[in-house]
C-alpha cells in the first residue's frame, strides 16, 4: 500500500517538475555567459507558477515523510 502511495507521489513530483517554468539560463548560460549570471536573483511567482511551485514542494515533503515510515516499518 505504501509502496504504490510512493510511486503516484514520485510520478505527480516528476510532473510537477517538468510543469514549471526555468527561472534561469542554467548550467550552458554560466559557460557561455549570456544574459548575465545573477545566482541570487529574488524571481516572484505568480498565478499558477506560484500553485505548481508550492504543490511540488508539498509532495517533496510528503515523499519524504512516506519515506522515513517505509524505512519504520
């Protein structure tokens, strides 16, 4: 039961990951240095950015919590 409670989690963070937006040039802007590397710049969320970032971290914190009682049990 808990195993396959894992699975649909793992699959609905998958998604969730691929769902949001890139908030950044990524490892290929740091090479070759376009659009200026700013590592800490505060990027507001809103609409359903905000509601794809916050259920992601959620089902982060779900997974890891399913987890740790997988691992008691």
């Amino acid at each position: 039961m808990l195993n396959a409670l894992i699975m649909i989690v793992s699959a609905l963070i998958i998604v969730l990951s691929l769902l949001q937006s890139g908030k950044s040039d990524g490892i290929s802007g740091a090479f070759t240095g376009s659009g200026g590397l700013n590592l800490f710049a505060n990027t507001k969320e809103r609409g359903s950015e905000k509601v794809i970032s916050r259920l992601t971290l959620v089902l982060g914190i779900i997974f890891f919590i399913l987890i740790i009682v997988v691992r008691l049990v």
